[in-house]
C-alpha cells in the first residue's frame, strides 16, 4: 500500500485566533509500497480524481475544488467552497465512519450532515476546546452555542459531492484514511511560545505531532510526507533528530525550494518533504490546509461574534496584525466590564 500524507497550517502570522496545524492521509492500493522515493514524480491526486476534483475554481464546473485555502474564500461565497471540500472529504473517512453522529454519514444515501464545530473538532483528534475556561469568546452558552454545520453550503450538496468523490475513490482504488487539524489555541500558543521564543519552533511541534502520528500507523508502508515549508528555514535534519531519536535520517535534498529526509528504524521508513507553496504542488497538503482553514474561519466567526454581542458596532476583524491591533484598541473600552486583559487574546509571536 502506498502511503502519501500532507501537512499544512493556517493562522501562522495572526496577532489574534488559533494557531491550527493539520494533516491528510491518502492510500493507494493500486501503487506499489515505495522503495525508492522519486521525489519529483509523486502522486497526483488532482489527475486520479480528476473526474471529481479540480484545483481551481475556475473551470471547476460540478467538481470539489481542492486548493489554495485562501484561494477558496470568495466575498459571494464566503466559506462554501472549503466547507464543501472538507465536509466531502471527512464524511469518507474511516474514523468518521466510527464517530458519525446519527445518521450515520457514511451512508451516501442520506442527505444530513449536521453536526456542530465541537464535534468537528473531536473529529479531528483535538480535546483543548473542552475546557475553554480562559477563553470566553470561544465558549459554548445558551447564547453562544457552538455553530452547525454546514453554515454556507447545503446538506445536499455535501451529499451529492461526497458521492461523486466516493464513487472516483473505488474507482481508483484511493482511500482517504485521515484528516486532522490540532487547534492551538492564544493560552496554549502563548504559553509554549514563552518557552521556545520562536513561532516556527512553536509551529514544528505540531508538524512533528503529524509526523509522529503517520510514523506510528504507517512507518511499515514506507509513506511520503509533503509538509508546506514555513519562513525560510532549509536544514531539517537537527530538529528530525530530536523529535526521532532512534532513526536513522538521511539527507535527500536540501535546496531553495525542498528539504527532504528519510527516516529508517529497522522495518520501517518514511520520506518527509518540506516544500515552498506546497497546496499548489500536492493535494494532501491543499486539503490539510482546508482542514485548517476552515476552522479557523469557523473559530474568528466565534470571536467576532461573542465580542459583537457587547459591543454591536465593532467591526468584525479576521485577526492579522495590523487590523487586529484596531480590534484590540476598538474593543479596549469594554474589556474591563468583561472582565478580560488584552494578554489574554493577544498571541506573543
């Protein structure tokens, strides 16, 4: 079985909001388990499943648009079109076939697909957001309540695009078997940040979670790894060592544009990648990403919102430096009657 995962983040840069970083895992039963790892004719997922996915929206026609993240933000569209490329994906997946809320999704045939933000989030492997204590503006209320899903897209839509998605993944004989996104959230990142003093470090020790994750349940299938490269960093090795002590890592590659490592323990071996403007060259990452992005969209929409609630003209802020110091500076007058510091939604880094 061939084994090709991504790793991607979204909410990197923001002053305010979540840092999330995610994965996606595909398996080819058609593909043999790799040996030699020809980094430049990897799987391509668009041209498998191109019947039912496009990497564009324009030209997209009926297709899921798996892409660019930020791409797949339209002001007509708002969130549709991620929301309709995760919910697609995820309802095929095996551990949501397990956890499903009734009805059971993994039935194409029905049309529902609610379930709420939280339980999205235990879908992908996260508990942080089941004590909220310090982070009011995120905590579910009678007035608050966590978000249905879908918000911009329809439960029929979600049905008729997880079918075709379903039915080109039989065909060629592709499974998706994960989708996560670990949700950091301001308490956490500010806390680890103290420690680390650097955002990529911070980042990297949920990107080495992921990888530790396809090690552990696919080392013996040899997988491939894509993870999207962060600021300019280009020597991988020391920092693979640490967080995999008991391998031995080989350089493959280190240039402008990729860094890539093979990990080898005895049965075992994985091939990691770090490449520049990775949702553009594979589809694993594009659909981490998505996964990410998502819910930090889903995430800022509860922040505006509980904020909103006290003070009605504030304008809703997306959480990037420079319109989310105006937030802050905004929002500063009501602060105190709610009984919150500026530290407490102000990421350090």
């Amino acid at each position: 079985m061939y084994i090709f995962a991504g790793i991607d983040e979204a909410g990197y840069g923001p002053l305010l909001g979540p840092l999330l970083v995610g994965r996606s895992i595909f398996a080819f039963s058609n593909l043999p388990t790799p040996k030699q790892h020809d980094l430049d004719n990897l799987p391509d997922i668009w041209d498998i499943l191109s019947a039912a996915i496009a990497p564009k929206l324009v030209g997209r026609k009926h297709r899921i648009t798996i892409g660019d993240s930020k791409k797949l933000i339209t002001k007509s569209a708002g969130i549709k079109h991620l929301e309709t490329a995760l919910l697609s994906f995820i309802k095929l997946t095996p551990h949501y076939s397990k956890h499903a809320p009734s009805p059971p999704l993994s039935d194409s045939s029905s049309t529902d697909f609610t379930i709420t933000l939280d339980n999205l989030l235990d879908l992908f492997h996260n508990n942080a957001h089941h004590d909220l204590t310090a982070l009011p503006w995120y905590t579910p209320s009678d007035t608050h309540p966590w978000q249905q899903l879908p918000i911009d897209t329809t439960h029929g839509e979600i049905a008729i695009a997880s079918a075709m998605l379903k039915r080109e993944l039989d065909k060629t004989q592709t499974q998706i078997l994960d989708i996560a996104a670990t949700t950091i959230f301001e308490d956490h990142f500010n806390h680890l940040a103290q420690t680390t003093r650097n955002k990529a470090s911070t980042s990297f020790t949920f990107v080495a979670q992921h990888l530790a994750h396809v090690w552990h349940h696919h080392g013996q299938h040899h997988p491939i790894i894509t993870v999207d490269r962060q600021g300019g960093r280009t020597r991988y090795r020391h920092v693979l060592q640490t967080y995999f002590p008991d391998t031995s890592i080989r350089i493959l590659d280190e240039s402008d544009h990729r860094s890539a490592y093979q990990l080898t323990q005895q049965n075992r071996q994985m091939t990691i990648t770090f490449e520049t403007k990775g949702e553009d060259k594979h589809l694993p990452i594009a659909l981490a990403s998505i996964a990410c992005k998502y819910t930090r969209e889903l995430l800022m929409h509860r922040l505006n919102a509980f904020f909103q609630t006290h003070a009605p003209d504030l304008k809703p802020t997306k959480g990037y430096t420079t319109d989310g110091r105006r937030f802050l500076t905004d929002l500063e007058p009501h602060l105190s009657s709610l009984n919150i510091s500026p530290a407490q939604l102000t990421r350090i880094l």
